[in-house]
C-alpha cells in the first residue's frame, strides 16, 4: 500500500520538475527573432524560492542542483556555479524554514528581492574573476529585477493554480515530524 504523504511528495516533486522544464522549453523556443531590449525574469528560479519558501520538503537540494544544471547546460552557460550559488541561496532559506514561516508577504518578498540580488552580483564576480564570457553587468541586474518583480505572480499562480500553501503550524507528516 502507498503512503499518501510519501505519494503526495513524489507527486510534487514530479509536478516541479514538469513546471522547470515546461518553463525551459518556452524559454528555448524561437518565438521572437529580434531580441528585446529588457530581459526576462528567472521564472525557474522564482518558482524553486516559492516551492521552498512553502514547502521545503518537496523540493530537495539534489532536485534543484539537476533541474539548475540542466537548464546551464541547454542555455549554454558555464555549468556549475549558477547551480550551486542558487542550492547556497535555496539551503539559507531552507534553513531559516521555522523563525520565517510567519512572515508578512511584504517582507518575504524583500527578503527574496535580496536574495535574487546577492545571487546574481556574487555570479557575476565569480564569472567575472575567471574571466567568462557573460552578459553586461546592465542587463544581469535588470534581469535580477524581473526576476524580483515576477515573484508576486508565480506566488500567486502556485497558490491557485496549483495549490501549493505553507504547511499548518502544528502539522506532521506521517512519521510524526513536525513540518
């Protein structure tokens, strides 16, 4: 018999992934042939923070190291560091799980606003130091700002869409851990 907690896991686990790479072949195709002047938000990365800001146990890290270095690997960015940088990122807010749950909406967002932003200056030093091809430091941040204004949707869209919420306080799963 399948335990519906271990189920339900699996089951968001595998929902995850399809939003990555549903995101990534929508990012992939040719749908404009002149490129825009304002880039795109980081939707992978929005839907990765708000996935472990609700529920970080259905996120884990091996599951974002692989869906992060896919994505380097199709967009053809250096493979490594934006993966580990964003496991650094998702594992501090993992972390900090407990004394957070409780914060307003506002505050999350600029905490994660500040997240998305140290994330991309320490990216954009590191490739910088080892003098990697890469994006002017102009765009990388108005893409970091994309990225922080686009969170508030994909909140949103994984709470009514899909309905992902935050666990209870007091709610455990079925081996009796608090989550």
């Amino acid at each position: 018999m399948v335990d519906p907690i271990a189920a339900s896991r699996v089951a968001h686990r595998a929902l995850f992934v399809a939003l990555a790479l549903a995101i990534l072949f929508l990012r992939l195709l040719p749908l404009d042939m002149v490129p825009s002047r304002i880039p795109g938000p980081d939707l992978i990365l929005c839907l990765t923070f708000v996935w472990i800001r609700r529920r970080p146990d259905y996120v884990p890290a091996a599951l974002i190291v692989c869906v992060f270095l896919l994505e380097d690997f199709l967009t053809m960015r250096p493979p490594g560091p934006w993966p580990l940088i964003v496991l650094m990122g998702t594992e501090f807010l993992r972390s900090r799980e407990v004394t957070l749950r409780d914060l307003p909406f506002a505050l999350d967002w600029a905490m994660i606003g500040g997240l998305v932003m140290a994330m991309t200056l320490i990216h954009w030093v590191m490739l910088a130091i080892f003098i990697v091809p890469q994006a002017e430091f102009g765009p990388t941040i108005l893409r970091a700002l994309a990225t922080i204004a686009a969170y508030p949707m994909v909140v949103l869209f994984t709470l009514f869409v899909i309905g992902l919420r935050r666990a209870a306080k007091g709610e455990v799963d079925a081996l009796g851990h608090r989550l």
